[in-house]
C-alpha cells in the first residue's frame, strides 16, 4: 500500500529515499518520546530541513511579518545596539520594520533607556509590558543564556500569545566541531539540539509545531560559499529555531 508523507508521518512508517519533508516529523513516536510516555536510549530521529535555507535574521522577520510581536529579550550587549543599529542589522529594529506591531521587553534598564534614545519607544522592562494579545512571543538568543529554562519558559505564559518562537545557537553547528577547544559565548549555560530544546518545551507546558534549522547570518562571501554547502547538511546550520503552541491537554 502506498503512503503519502503525510500518512507515513501519521502512521510512524518510515520515509522512502529522497521523500525527506522540510520539517522534523512529529509523528505519534516522537509525541510520545517528548513527554516521556515512552523511552529510548538511541532513537534517531529524522530533522528534515532538507534543501536551501534562509538565514537566521531572515527566517525570524518572516515569521513576525505583519503579526503582533513580543519580543522578550530585545536588548543586545549595551556596546553592540549602538553599532548594529547604525548598520541596520539589528534584530528589534528589523522585527518593527515587519510586524504589524513589536513590543520589546528586557531586564536590562540601561539598554532599555538606549533603545528609547535610538527611536524604539516601545521597549520595556517585565513589569510595564503592555497588556495585549501577541500572535508571536518571540525568544532569540536568550534561552542559553538562563540558568532555569522550564521555569523561565513557564513564565512566558503570563502573557497571552498564540506562538512561542524559540530561536538558540545549535549544538551540532558545524563550527563547534572544527574550532580548537571549546567555542562560546562565556554567559551561554547550556546548548540545545533540535530534541532537547522540543524537550524542555514540552516539560514547560507547551506542544512544538515546527523545528528549522536556519544559516548564521554570515555578510561575507565565504559565509555565503558555507551556507551553500549546509544546505546540503541541515543538522550542522547555525541556528535552530523551534515555534511550539500552549499544550492545552498538558
């Protein structure tokens, strides 16, 4: 009998060569794995995101464009708005170019006080956040960066949105193999792969939907050339950005 993807993705049949959809399968095994109903020590689990990727700061924009934002975290290093912002390749600044509205909250005063003195009004700490419904609460680049991460993605439920985006460095980027010791950002705490951050998303109360794994957002011709060839190998991109819904049956 013959099946779709769809239906092999339904009935937890395996894909025939070369019918790899875009996406990583959440199919009834894999539900089952990610909240612990069922268990393996080695199961391998099939990523998708085959063919051409965007990159990291494409992807996200995309996603937010003409929808209502919060975007938790919008505060970069206090010496890097300045600059990114003067060059156009910040994302808070790109994000309010595309959404129909983007709010931006961060616990960092001062870089709240400076995103205020370059134009963006609408940045706030937690406790002055606007009251509103948001298509996308969007984290990029802060889950690493927290010690608690069930507790803090938990905590995002305070705010009433339809689409959690996640977006954190990838544990299997390529880089990570082919640098010389360890390679890190020194405030990260943790890495994710594509299971592990669906994982702790599940553990948090919410249902993973999509999982893309995205480029770094290179500006360099060599980037570019790499980019090219990672197209061809998805688990090893840059970026891994998962969009999950509120588990209403948790």
């Amino acid at each position: 009998m013959h099946l779709s993807v769809k239906e092999r993705e339904k009935h937890n049949a395996p894909l025939r060569q070369g019918e790899s959809a875009k996406q990583m399968h959440f199919n009834p095994t894999t539900r089952a794995h990610l909240d612990g109903s069922t268990f393996s020590n080695a199961h391998r689990f099939d990523l998708g995101n085959q063919g051409r990727a965007p990159r990291r700061v494409e992807r996200l924009v995309d996603l937010c464009r003409n929808k209502k934002v919060l975007h938790v975290g919008c505060c970069d290093h206090l010496d890097l708005i300045r600059s990114k912002v003067a060059q156009g390749v910040y994302l808070h600044q790109n994000l309010c170019a595309a959404a129909s509205r983007c709010v931006g909250m961060d616990i960092s005063e001062p870089g709240v006080a400076l995103l205020h003195e370059l134009g963006f009004p609408e940045v706030y700490t937690p406790a002055v956040v606007p009251d509103d419904d948001y298509d996308i609460c969007l984290l990029a680049d802060v889950i690493e960066h927290v010690g608690d991460v069930v507790s803090f993605l938990k905590s995002m439920q305070r705010y009433r949105f339809k689409t959690l985006v996640v977006a954190t460095p990838n544990a299997f980027r390529l880089r990570n193999f082919l640098s010389r010791g360890e390679l890190i950002n020194t405030d990260h705490r943790y890495w994710f792969t594509p299971y592990t951050l669906c994982k702790v998303l599940t553990d948090a109360g919410y249902q993973a939907q999509q999982v893309e794994l995205c480029h770094s957002d290179y500006v360099s011709r060599k980037g570019a050339l790499a980019a090219r060839a990672l197209d061809f190998m998805p688990k090893y991109r840059d970026t891994l950005i998962v969009s999950a819904a509120l588990n209403h049956t948790a």
